[in-house]
C-alpha cells in the first residue's frame, strides 16, 4: 500500500513518493530528499563502478610488475647459471691445462732420463 502525505498548502492526500503536490505543485521535503538520496546513491553507485575500473587497471599494472619482476628473476637466474658453468669450465680447463703440463713435465723429466 502506498504511503500518502497530505499536502501541506491545499491538504490534497497524495503518495508520498512524489516530489511535488500533483494539485498545487508544493515540494514535499522528505520527497525530494529521498530523489536527492537516490540521486547521490546512483552516483555512488557510478562512482564505484568506476573505483572497480581502477582496481582493475591497478590489478593490470600488478601483474605487469610481476611479469616484469619474473623475467628479472629469470635473467638473473641464467646469468648465475651461466656465471657456474663458465667458471666450471675454466676450472675444467685450468685443470687440463696443469694436467698437461704435468705430463710435458714427466716427459722432459723422462726425456732427460733417457738422454742420460
Ligand atoms: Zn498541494
């Protein structure tokens, strides 16, 4: 059932979701301040539509970030990698080269041995 009001000007009843007298066009406060209320809700309601886009960007630029991080991360991960393997290496030839000149060392060593 409808809420009416009566009019305070001409004492017309009328529904009280009216802004105005429908008979003699006085404003009716409560009235126009529930469409006021309505008004500020839907432009809350507009305004945290839009808060959501930026969540949304935000969320975007997050996973840009993290993106940008992991790839970071990975270059890094390489560059230790390739760091150990390289040194493993120079270690491997570091210790062929002492081996071999060990063994050019035994030869001269036996070479004398036999020239004597
Ligand atoms: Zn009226």
């Amino acid at each position: 059932m409808k809420k009416m009001i009566v009019c305070q000007s001409c004492a017309a009843e009328f529904d009280a979701a009216l802004v105005r007298c429908p008979y003699c066009g006085t404003g009716y406060a409560p009235a126009e301040e529930k469409e006021y209320m309505g008004r500020l809700e839907e432009i809350r309601t507009e305004l945290e539509g839009h808060k959501g886009d930026g969540d949304k960007s935000l969320r975007k630029g997050v996973g840009s970030l993290s993106r940008t991080v992991l790839v970071i991360a990975v270059i890094c991960i390489l560059f230790l990698l390739g760091g150990y393997f390289f040194s493993h290496l120079e270690e491997q030839k570091k210790s062929e080269q002492a081996k071999a000149e060990f063994l050019r060392n035994q030869g001269i060593i036996m070479q004398e041995d036999s020239e004597r």
